[in-house]
C-alpha cells in the first residue's frame, strides 16, 4: 500500500467532534486511505453505491439513523455523493450522537458540495485526495527507481492502479478508467446529455493542455454553443478530470485579464483520452506533458501541505507569457518549464521588475524542488 501525504493530518482530526471528508476523483484511492484508518475499529460502513443503503439513507428521521448505526462510534459513509439528501443525515449523526466519529468520501464535487455545505458548515474537516504524487511515489519505489520512471509517470500518470501494474496493462487500466470512470459521475450530472459531445470535448481540450482555452474555437470544434463548453468545462473542473489556472494581472498594461489554461490532474488521463502512449522521443507534446505533470503535481502538493499558495500563469498582448506563477502572500515567484536540461529560459524582465519577483527554471534535474514542498514547520 502507498502511503499517503495526508494520513497525518487526518489522523490528528479524528475524535474532535466533526466529520472527516475526503473527496476527489474515482479511483484515487479514498476508501482505501479510510479503512486503512479503521483496521481493528469495530465500525458501520454504508456503500453509497449500494442501491438499498441509498434508500435506507435518505432523509432517515434520528431514529431510523439510531438503529443503523447500531451503538457503534465509527460511521463510514463511502461515496457519499450518490446518496440524496446525505448533508441532513450526516448533521443528525454529528449533532445527536456525540461520540461518534463519521467518515465521509465522495467522488465528485457537485452533488457533494451543494448537499453537504450548508448541513455541514462548521462540522467537517474536508481534505482532497488526488491520483499518487510524486512525493508519495518516491517514498514508496525509493529515489533512484523514480527517477529512473519518471518517463513512464509522464506517459502513463500516476493513479494507483496503473502504478501499481507490474504487468505492462497500463494502457488497459487507462481505458477502463476512462470508460468506466472518468465520465461516470459526469453524465449522470444531469445538465450533460450528449456522451459523444463531452468526449469530444475531452479531446479537444486534451490537445490544448498548457494554452489558452479559446472556447469560441472549442465551441465550432464540437458543434455547440460557448455557454455549453462553458458549462461542460466546469462539470469537468467539479469531477476532477481536469483544472483551469486564472491569468495573474494586477498593473502591468496590456495584461490578459480573463485568460484560462487548463491543466489535466493526470498525465495518464490525458495520454488515454487522445490514445497516445508513444514514447517521449517519438512524440511532439513532450513540452505539453512535462508541464501538465509539474502543474498537477504542483497542485496537489499546495493542497496537501495547506500552504495556500494561489496558482496563476501570465502573458500580456505583446505575447510575453510565463508558464506559471506563484502568489503566496506578498510574494511572486515566476517559474518557466523546460524538459531539456540544457535549454534556457526567458524571463519577462517587465513581470519580474513590475511584481518584484523572483524567476525560476524548472527542468528534470532540479524538478523534485518544485514537486515536493518542504513543510516550514
């Protein structure tokens, strides 16, 4: 099992009155991280996918959720998304069985989101979990074997399904993510009623990784209206296939002021959905993936070592631009991705005088600074 960066946090949460929810993409490994936790807990556990425990658990009045408890001080309720009304069930197991710890995790941000946040304001501790990072993939293969697979993390991602394949079926666990999960919770969204459209625009956005989105051109690409790309964008933001970054802009002239890139959360994801698992010297993308892997990694890193740092690119109508910047407090950091060692990078010298920021080059040599953040304390 892969240890992940989170547990300690976790673990310091448990027994402190509120629930522990833990979200993010199918498959990423959350109810393996919570019944890790739970190994010799006499506990209830609700499968949220389990047709008959969704109707046992919706909208129960204190009674009913009395008996299914069944005296017991650990509740795991496991994708908790699927289940209706889930927010008012989890507030009466917090507010009226007090000893009781309650899990939660969910796949999807939607549902969870609007059915939780309000019951739950103020009880829960919500943490995201994201495919295998490369922290957490090191201290699990050791230094030297990651590095030495750091060309097949770029190709085929870092969830821990394919990591863990020692049989060459990367490509087949890829598909079947994809297929089975990937679009699963999206379509059953109901604003999405079209597969063969969202998949496409799956592709197209799939080829833009790391540009900007232009999505008057996604929009004639896929044959539907901006309002709906749109719209299909941010479902696919909520069901973690895929994250936008803003544009930073603040008194430089000429700053492109509503920009989006958008980034994939895994390189395997992205390689899948357009079918391509050539190797680094075969294929034209090698720029696009080094830096869909350095941002996400990036991402996950911030989340997880809660040092709300807030992730942005820059460019101006000149055309100068910057791969990615970093706003924690007061302070800029300006980082430029090159996958070749040996090739320089431009720093825009208006952005770094205007914000007083400090540039970084990040290439495969020095790449492990940017992906594992050192806690300060």
């Amino acid at each position: 099992m892969i240890t992940r960066t989170i547990t300690a946090t976790i673990q310091r949460k448990i027994g402190r009155g509120k629930a522990i929810m833990i979200i993010g993409p199918r498959q990423v490994g959350k109810t393996t991280l919570i019944l890790n936790q739970l190994q010799g807990e006499d506990y209830t556990f609700f499968d949220g996918d389990d047709p008959s425990i969704r109707a046992e658990l919706d909208t129960p009045n204190t009674e009913q959720i009395r008996q299914l408890i069944g005296g017991k001080k650990i509740v795991f309720i496991d994708e908790a998304q699927r289940i209706k009304g889930i927010g008012l069930t989890a507030k009466i197991i917090i507010d009226q069985f007090k000893g009781v710890q309650l899990w939660i995790s969910g796949s999807s941000s939607f549902n969870l989101f609007n059915e939780l946040s309000e019951p739950l304001t103020g009880r829960k501790w919500e943490y995201a979990l994201y495919p295998i990072s490369w922290e957490e993939y090191e201290n699990h293969v050791g230094y030297l074997k990651a590095q030495q697979n750091l060309e097949n993390r770029l190709i085929y991602g870092m969830y821990p399904e394919v990591i863990n394949n020692d049989r060459g079926e990367e490509k087949e666990v890829l598909r079947n993510l994809v297929n089975s999960y990937l679009y699963r919770d999206i379509l059953a969204h109901g604003e999405i009623r079209k597969p063969e459209i969202l998949e496409k625009l799956v592709q197209g956005l799939a080829l833009q990784v790391g540009s900007e989105v232009n999505y008057n051109e996604l929009s004639q690409l896929v044959a539907i209206s901006k309002d709906t790309v749109q719209r299909y964008i941010a479902i696919l933001e909520k069901g973690y296939v895929i994250f936008r970054l803003r544009s930073f802009n603040r008194n430089v002239r000429n700053e492109i002021k509503r920009g989006r890139k958008i980034y994939f959360y895994d390189n395997g994801i992205r390689n899948a959905v357009i079918g391509e698992f050539g190797g680094l010297n075969t294929r034209n993308d090698v720029g696009m993936l080094w830096e869909n892997f350095l941002i996400s990694e990036r991402i996950k890193q911030n989340s997880y070592k809660l040092t709300f740092a807030r992730p942005h690119f820059w460019r101006t109508t000149q055309q100068q631009e910057i791969d990615y910047i970093e706003q924690n407090g007061f302070n800029l950091t300006a980082y430029e991705f090159k996958w070749n060692p040996k090739a320089k990078a431009k720093f825009s010298k208006t952005f770094l005088h205007s914000y007083k920021a400090e540039g970084k080059l990040i290439n495969r040599e020095n790449f492990r600074e940017f992906v594992v953040i050192k806690n300060k304390h």
